[in-house]
C-alpha cells in the first residue's frame, strides 16, 4: 500500500524557519519516500506504508522535542504496492 503524508508544524514564523520545522521537514527528506515536497505553509511525501508510518512517527516524536505546538497531520491511502 502507498500513503501519501501532508503535514504542517506550528507556531508559524514568517520570517525565519522554526526548529520544529526544520527538524520535520530533515526527517521526511532523509526517510525513504518519494515525491518530497517541502514548503513554507505545507510538506508532502509520498512511499511505501512502512516507510511513511516511520518517518511520521519520527516526525511526530522530533518536531514536538523541537518546540511545536501544533502538528497537523493528514496521512491518505494513494495506491496499491509493495511496501518501500
């Protein structure tokens, strides 16, 4: 099965990227996913359901160490496949 995770991480600043988002956007590009991509107001991936559910355990786990108060998180079913 292929899952698609769509994230954001809050509090926002405009300015300058917080730590919490730069920590969750490093773990989504160093996980094994594909279509990777990563912005100021949303970040998306794409894989295998093993590698999303671990990425977005890290995510989860890393972003809140890292000062977030707020993870939105939408995890969607894209595809049937092999695991990644």
């Amino acid at each position: 099965m292929r899952l698609r995770v769509e994230f954001t991480t809050e509090p926002f600043d405009l300015d300058e990227a917080p730590a919490h988002a730069l920590v969750a956007r490093d773990v989504i590009e160093r996980a094994q996913l594909d279509a990777v991509d990563v912005g100021p107001f949303g970040n998306t991936a794409e894989g295998g359901s093993e590698a999303v559910l671990t990425a977005v355990d890290a995510l989860l786990r890393r972003a809140l160490e890292a000062g977030a108060t707020r993870i939105s998180l939408q995890v969607n079913v894209v595809g049937e496949g092999g695991d990644k």
